[in-house]
C-alpha cells in the first residue's frame, strides 16, 4: 500500500472514530436532558395543578428531588434529599406558548414560619419555566404565595397548599 494512501487512511479512521465520540457525548447529553425534561414530565403528568390567571395558566409541580437521578441532579445543581422538594412552575398564554414573567414567593408553615423561595429561570428551545427549591420536615404542611409578573399586565397571585412528605429513597 502506498504510505500516503496509508496515512490518510488512518487519518480518516482516526477522525471518524472522534466524530463518533463527540456524537456520542453529545447524545448523551440530549439524551440525559431529555431524561430530566421526561421525568418532569412523566411527574406531571401524575401530579401536575393548574390554575388560571387572568389569561394565563399556571403549570405548577412540587416534586421531591430524590426522584432524580444523581447525575441529572449535579447537571442542574438540584440538591438531593428526604427533605427537598423542588418547585417546576411554568406560565403559558392564550395561545398556549410559554411566557416569562418575574416570580417570585413565598411559602409558609402551619406555625406561621415563612421562608421566601428562590426562583430560578431556565429556557430550554421554547420552553421556559421557573424553579425553586424547598427544604421541609416529614409530614409538612406548606401554603404557598407566588406572585406572578408577565411584563406589560398586572400580576397575578398563585395560592396553593400542599402537604410536604419525606421520601424513603
């Protein structure tokens, strides 16, 4: 075999064999991404609440950061524990399209104990949605104050209560 041909041959392989590497990696990452965006999802769809405001509705979750995976949690800097939750609230118009606004909260126990929460914006291609994380005792009653501005309308107050558990995992 001719040595040039030989080293372009290896040269090829060698860079085929990268190219399939970084495909690799990069489908790992959408692919832990969609897991993460799934689970959320799948928990959604369990547990998900709605209300309306104004003309908006308000897509909200609670969901204890133990159901994560380790890796998905380091990801998106969720800390994982019996007594975490995290927050996943997304606002979406009339037509359905998702909507920022400044979020912002609290949440209060049945002793008048009030802990302000702290949201986080995260856009994903068109998604946008808003996450806070919350630490409670086992068996916790929390009612939550989250005032919701979409710029240009006068913001809303979303009111909810929800009863706060410890997972086993």
């Amino acid at each position: 075999m001719n040595p040039l041909a030989c080293i372009f041959q290896s040269t090829f392989a060698l860079s085929s064999r990268l190219w399939q590497i970084a495909s690799a990696r990069r489908w790992l990452s959408c692919r832990m991404a969609a897991s993460f965006l799934l689970l959320l999802a799948g928990l959604s769809a369990q547990a998900e609440q709605m209300q309306k405001l104004g003309e908006y509705e308000v897509h909200y979750v609670v969901v204890p950061t133990s159901f994560f995976n380790p890796a998905i949690a380091d990801r998106y800097d969720i800390v994982r524990g019996k007594d975490r939750a995290l927050m996943n609230l997304s606002i979406l118009n009339a037509d359905q399209v998702p909507v920022t606004a400044q979020v912002e909260g609290t949440m209060t126990n049945l002793l008048g104990q009030q802990q302000q929460l702290e949201f986080t914006e995260v856009r994903e291609g068109s998604a946008v949605y808003y996450l806070a994380p919350i630490k409670h005792t086992d068996r916790e009653t929390l009612r939550f104050s989250i005032r919701i501005a979409v710029p240009g309308d006068t913001p809303h107050e979303l009111k909810f209560q929800q009863q706060m558990y410890w997972d086993g995992r």
